[in-house]
C-alpha cells in the first residue's frame, strides 16, 4: 500500500468512527444502564421456548404470552432473592436489567404468536 493510499484509508477510517447512527447511540445507552448484558440472549431464548412450549399444550395466543411473562417476573423476583442487586452495581442499573429482560422475553413470546 502507498503512502497516499494509507494516508486517505486512516482518514476514512477516522471519518468512520466519529459517525453514529442512532442505533448504535440506543445499543451504547442500553450496555452503559445495564440493559444489554450477556444474559439478555438467554432470556430472548427463554420467552421463545416457554412460549413454545405453551403452544404445544393447547394454549391460547394471549395465554402463552401472559405465561412467558408471569414466568419471567417470577424468575426476576428468584434471581433477585438469590443475588440482591449487588452484582450490577447499582440499584439503578438492577431495574433497568430487569425490566428490559421481562420486556425482551415476553416481546419474543408476542412475536411468536403473531
């Protein structure tokens, strides 16, 4: 590579990593409250296989989905038994990883009736 090719890739390069769209804004806010975290993958897979499951025992659409969720505030209250909010950090950071595993699991369950 030549001096000017590597020159025009490092500005480009830099062009680019100033530029934000607005989704990465919302996944960089969502990782820093503490919404997205390594265990927000298994709760997606959790309201899919609950739902499923709910599915091939005959019941409703809406009941599937209220199932998934009930499921999912119960193991929240479970976890929080069991951990208190202290492995996050803070109180703040707790609800927020909270309320967005009961949403991204029962979304997942809604998303599978429809």
């Amino acid at each position: 590579m030549h001096s000017l090719q590597r020159v025009r890739r490092t500005e480009w390069l830099k062009r680019r990593a100033k530029m934000k769209s607005p989704l990465t804004d919302l996944v960089t806010w969502q990782k820093e409250t503490g919404q997205l975290d390594g265990w927000t993958a298994y709760h997606i897979a959790a309201g899919a296989f609950l739902c499923k499951v709910f599915q091939w025992w005959g019941w409703t659409d809406f009941w599937c989905v209220m199932g998934v969720f009930i499921v999912g505030v119960l193991w929240e209250v479970f976890e929080y038994y069991i951990e208190n909010w202290k492995p996050y950090g803070s109180k703040k950071k707790w609800a927020y990883n909270t309320i967005a595993d009961i949403i991204v699991e029962t979304a997942m369950a809604w998303w599978m009736v429809i």
